[in-house]
C-alpha cells in the first residue's frame, strides 16, 4: 500500500504546529475472514444492495458480528466489483485532524492518487474541514472505480466537529462512492432523512441474530455440539430469543 510521497504507513504527518502524527498501519487493513463461519447469505445480499445508497448502518451491541460479517462480505466479494478504503477508528480518532488523516489515507491505499490535495490541507492550523471535504469530495468524484469507505467501530468516535464533516461528506457523496458504518449505537447523524429518502441501508441485532437453522448449524458445525432442534430451540430461548454471531 502507498501513500502520497509527505507520508508512508508507519510513519508520520506534519500537522499546522509541525509536530509529526503518527500513522497505524493495521488501522487500515482489512480484517480476514474467519475460517468455518456458518454462512449467511441473506446478510451478504443486504450488503451488496448497498451500492444502491450512500450509506450502509450496521448497527448492534458488542458481540454480535459486525465486523466479521463485514470480512465475510469483502471476503467473498470481487476485487475488480470494487475498490475497498478500512479504517478502524479508535478514541484517538475524535480529533479531527486524526480522523480526517486516517480517512485520506484509506482511500489513498484503495484509489492512488485521490487524496493528493486533500492532503495538502491536513497541514493546515485550524483544520479547515469543509473545505478539506469538499477537496476531496470532488477528488473521488473523478476516480474511475465503485468506491467503498468501511469506518469499523464508529462508536468510538463521537466529536460533535467529526460528526458533522461525516454528515457533510456523506450528503454529498459521488453516485460510485458509498459508505459502511459499523457501530454499536447508532451515529449522530440524519439517519431518518436518509431513510426517508431510500438512501440508508441497515443491519440490525435482530438481523445480526441468528435464524434457527443458523443456530443449529453454528452450534452443531462450528461449536462441534450434537443438538436436537429441541436443544438448539433451548439455547435460542435461554439467549433471549437468538443466538448472536461472535
């Protein structure tokens, strides 16, 4: 993966004060998929719907598979359907020159050569963030390619500052430019007016959850147990009314 020539992973960018931010490389990786996964076909269908919006929302608790659906779905997705920009975002990730680095640089690893003015104005002291987004708003808007930003763990971040060049960005995204969010609770972001307008499409604990005949081939394939539907019905009910994907 390459990065403009002011940076690689690993090592540093120079914000407006001249001190040297750190860059995660793994922060960008996508995650691989796990081996023996129960198959869930009708969630891998709702995510390749997704380019149809401009933005994806799974949203559940801790422990329901958000993220490795998200690595199934990739996993088993074309590399020439599309070009894929992973960040997983941490608390460090509320500032908002951090984030709005990381998510230059995402996109850099999936399309060279978007990004280059973009960053150009991370360097800058006080972040002009509107203006940084619309730089590179218009720069994915002449990239060649279906484009799809994943931003993991969401949650994580909730700066009133990032939110708002989120909306901002995702308002006025290119038509082969879509966004994934995974998350625990959901944004603070016009999910309603997306909604409203057809261009949010979302997963949920209850689709997270498995359906019986996952339960069972989970619980009896991957966990190596030998349940009768009346065991595999039993451990549905005890988990309060599903089983949760890990």
């Amino acid at each position: 993966m390459r990065c403009s020539t002011r940076f690689e992973h690993g090592c540093a960018l120079l914000n407006g004060d001249g001190v040297a931010r750190s860059l995660i490389a793994t922060k960008l990786y996508i995650p691989k998929p796990r081996r023996g996964l129960v198959a869930r076909p009708r969630l891998l269908e709702r995510l390749r719907r997704g380019d149809e919006v401009r933005l994806t929302l799974v949203s559940a608790p801790a422990g329901f598979g958000k993220t490795t659906l998200l690595a199934e779905w990739l996993g088993e997705t074309p590399d020439d359907d599309h070009s894929v920009a992973w960040l997983s975002l941490d608390p460090a990730d509320n500032e908002p020159a951090s984030f709005w680095t990381y998510v230059v640089t995402a996109l850099r690893t999936a399309v060279p050569g978007v990004g280059q003015s973009a960053l150009e104005l991370l360097a800058s002291s006080p972040l002009p963030t509107e203006h940084l987004v619309t730089t590179l708003l218009n720069e994915l808007a002449a990239a060649p390619v279906e484009v799809w930003l994943v931003l993991d763990d969401y949650h994580l971040v909730d700066s009133h500052d990032v939110g708002d060049g989120v909306s901002f960005f995702l308002e006025h995204l290119p038509p082969h430019v879509h966004v994934v969010i995974s998350t625990r609770a959901d944004p603070d972001l016009p999910l309603s007016r997306w909604r409203v307008r057809g261009e949010l499409a979302e997963v949920r604990a209850a689709d997270l959850r498995f359906t019986s005949e996952e339960a069972a081939a989970y619980l009896n394939g991957v966990a190596g147990l030998a349940l009768v539907s009346e065991d595999v019905a039993a451990v549905e009910e005890g988990r309060g009314g599903g089983v949760a994907a890990a």
